[in-house]
C-alpha cells in the first residue's frame, strides 16, 4: 500500500481520525449537544455550517455487550455485508482494492424526501493500534471512510449530487476474565464504540430538513448496525 499515491494521505488522516475520536471520548462535555440516547447509544452533535450548507459533525458512543472491536471493524469494513446492514445504500461498488485493508468506494446512497439523491467516492481503511491505556489488551480497531476526488468520476455529473464525508469507526474491546481461567465467552465481551462523522452534503438544502433527516437516520443507523453484527458473530468463534 505504501507504494500508491493515496497512502501519505490515508495514513496521515487515519492517524488524525484516530487521535481526533479518543479525544472526543473524554470531551463529553462542552461544545457536544445530545440530541439522541436509546439505551447505552449517546448520540452528540455541533451545529455547524459552512457557506449556509450544514455540516454538522457528529459524534457516537455506544457499548455493545458479546463482540470484540475486530469484529465491528470487519463488518463495517467489509463490502460484501454493506448491503445487509446500510439501510440508506442503493449500490456499492469497489472501485480499486489499494490493499487487504484499503479499499476505494463508490457509494449511491437512496434518495431521502426532500434531498435531492447522493453519491460518495470515499477510500476505507481498516487498522489496528495498540491501546496505549492497556498495552497488553487487546487493540484498538479502527475503519476510517474519508472522500477523494478521482478524475475519472467527476462530480455531480450523473443524478447524484456529490457528498463530501470523513468517517470514524473506532472500537475498543475490554475482556472481563472468567474465574480460574476458564475459556473467554461472548458474555465476558464489551465492546466501546466511538463513531464520529463530519458530512458535507454537497448541495445546499435546507438546514432545518438536514438536521430532520440526521437526526431520524443517524440513531437507526448506528442500531442497525450494531444489531446486525451481534447477530453475525453470536454463533461464530470470537475474532480477537
Ligand atoms: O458511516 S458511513 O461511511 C457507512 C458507509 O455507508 C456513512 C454514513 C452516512 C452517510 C450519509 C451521508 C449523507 C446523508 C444525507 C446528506 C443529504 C441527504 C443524504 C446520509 C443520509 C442521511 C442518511 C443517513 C444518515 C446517517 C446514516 C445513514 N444514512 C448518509 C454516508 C456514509
């Protein structure tokens, strides 16, 4: 990977990304507004705009019981279960495999009433660091989805109006040991999901139906999601 003229670019904002979510974890207070909580999903958000279109970021932080960070990071990362999971999706499709854990996306999202319909060129990266607060637990999985310009899918030139997105899905995965060194089950895994969003819908559409449409879509989202990938792995053995 080191070799395509993307990597400096997906390194440098994957490491950004990274640093930029374990942040945003202790900064719970402040500038963050809750705008959506179902159960241990806190959902947060700054209203932001840029040239009257809104951007505003977003962060979530959710808990999930009987799966490890690897395993949310796989599923999010991997195309072949985009389809199963992403309700707001139409098609996907892998413009060039940059490595194992680098892949360019084309997105075509379905049109949401009253926005006109999106799309997204984006590359995803799926890494890897260890916890600096538990050197010897278990890592910290990251997927970091950010927008590029490829020239040979300009913009806005078909139906969809292209949105600018930079993605962060980083997990951290806690194990509780089972007495006497019994075997680790699902039950002794909790897995700590920070997923953080800025999204630049591309063209302008009213600020008040934006915030309407995140706020519906953003919580489903996220359960779907987290939903979809306990119900994956609760039969399959635990990907550490
Ligand atoms: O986490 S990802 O990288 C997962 C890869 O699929 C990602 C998540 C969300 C989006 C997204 C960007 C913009 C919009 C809007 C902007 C104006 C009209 C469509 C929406 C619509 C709102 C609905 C939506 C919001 C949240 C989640 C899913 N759907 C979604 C893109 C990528």
């Amino acid at each position: 990977a080191s070799a395509h003229h993307l990597w400096p670019e997906i390194d440098r904002v994957t490491m950004e990304q990274m640093h930029y979510a374990r942040m945003s974890v202790e900064d719970s207070g402040g500038v963050w507004q809750l705008f959506a909580e179902e159960g241990e999903m806190k959902m947060y958000r700054r209203e932001e705009e840029v040239g009257g279109m809104v951007i505003d970021p977003l962060r979530a932080c959710h808990v999930v019981k009987g799966v490890t960070g690897h395993e949310v990071c796989e599923y999010f990362f991997n195309p072949q279960y985009r389809l199963e999971w992403e309700a707001t999706v139409e098609t996907t499709t892998v413009l060039e495999k940059i490595a194992d854990d680098i892949l360019l996306f084309l997105q075509v999202h379905k049109r949401i009433w009253p926005a006109s319909q999106r799309d997204a060129v984006f590359w995803s990266h799926m890494r890897h660091v260890p916890d600096d607060k538990d050197q010897d637990g278990p890592p910290i999985w990251v997927v970091v989805n950010n927008s590029v310009d490829i020239p040979d899918l300009p913009a806005n030139t078909g139906k969809c109006v292209r949105l600018l997105l930079t993605v962060c899905l980083m997990c951290q995965t806690f194990i509780d040991p089972p007495k006497d060194g019994a075997k680790v089950t699902r039950n002794d895994l909790t897995c700590k999901i920070t997923y953080c969003s800025v999204v630049n819908p591309g063209g302008w559409a009213p600020p008040a139906v934006l915030r309407a449409v995140y706020k519906r879509e953003y919580p489903k989202f996220l359960k779907r999601f987290t939903n979809y990938v306990i119900d994956q792995c609760q039969d399959k053995p635990i990907l550490f």
